[in-house]
C-alpha cells in the first residue's frame, strides 16, 4: 500500500508540475491618454490631449497668452492651436508642435473713442519641439520651444 501511495503521489506531481501554463503576461501599465499642461515664458497658458500607440505619441492643443491687456494699438501674440508627434525611447520622449497661431491689438472702436475692441490678424504658422522625461508611469515633465510660447515646461499626466 505504501508503495501504490508513493507511485500515485510521484505520478501525480510529476504530471503537474510538467503540464504546460500560460506565462504572466508583461501588460505595459503606461497611460494610452493623457493630458499635459503647459506654462510658457510669454507667459501663456495652454493644454494639450494625447493618445499613445506602442511609443508613439500624437496630440493636440490651445494655448493662449495670460498677460492681460495691453496698451492701446500694441500688437501682441494672442492664442495658437497645434498638433503634436512624439516618440519614446525608455523614460525619454522627443517630439515636434506644428499649428497655426495669431496676433492681435486693442483698437479704439469707431463709434467711441474711450473703448476699445480686440483685432485679431490671420493665422500664421507656428513650430516647434520639445523633450521629454517619464517621472512615474503616468507622470512626465516635458520641456520645449516653440514660435508662440517661446520657452515651455510641461506637466504630463496620464489617465
């Protein structure tokens, strides 16, 4: 009896231990969407939505300039919309910002002097790149240039 015990418990071990599994599987838990905010030294505000297949990265964004208002018949720089193309290599994200963007200046109105209204110009090209470095797997800091925004540090923030 004690060696049909043994037989059957080593036959029956050796039958599961040799039976074959499906192996854990590596789900990458880095964000597919996300949301990055922008700050920028013209001292503009802007925001910025993204989708992420495999290491690629394409967005789209607004951002316009905070600083109030300006004097009288002084052009400024006033908003932009892009899109966005990245790459990850590891922790690290290079990309480039193409859009449009315009200008505008405070004009006295016709009908009264004292007032003035908002004259946008027509939109003109706007480029630029930025780089960037994964802090955890859904936050990232990015850092960048572009015609509108000038210098912009970003905060990236996967869902």
């Amino acid at each position: 009896m004690k060696k049909v015990f043994l037989v059957l418990a080593f036959f029956v071990t050796s039958i599961t231990f040799s039976q074959c599994y499906k192996p854990k599987r590596n789900y990458d838990i880095d964000s597919h969407f996300g949301l990055v905010a922008n700050i920028g030294t013209l001292k503009s505000l802007g925001g910025e939505v993204y989708i992420k297949l495999n290491n690629h990265i394409i967005g789209g964004g607004y951002a316009g300039e905070i600083n109030g208002a300006k004097e009288v018949n002084e052009e400024f720089k006033n908003e932009t919309l892009y899109l966005t193309y990245g790459y990850r290599y590891d922790k690290y994200t290079i990309g480039v910002r193409y859009g449009k963007q315009n200008k505008a200046s405070w004009k006295p109105t016709q009908s009264n002097p004292n007032t003035t209204e908002k004259v946008v110009t027509p939109y003109s090209s706007m480029i630029g790149g930025y780089v960037g470095y994964s802090l955890t797997d859904k936050v990232a800091i990015n850092l960048g240039y572009d015609t509108f925004s000038k210098v912009t540090i970003g905060l990236v923030m996967g869902l």
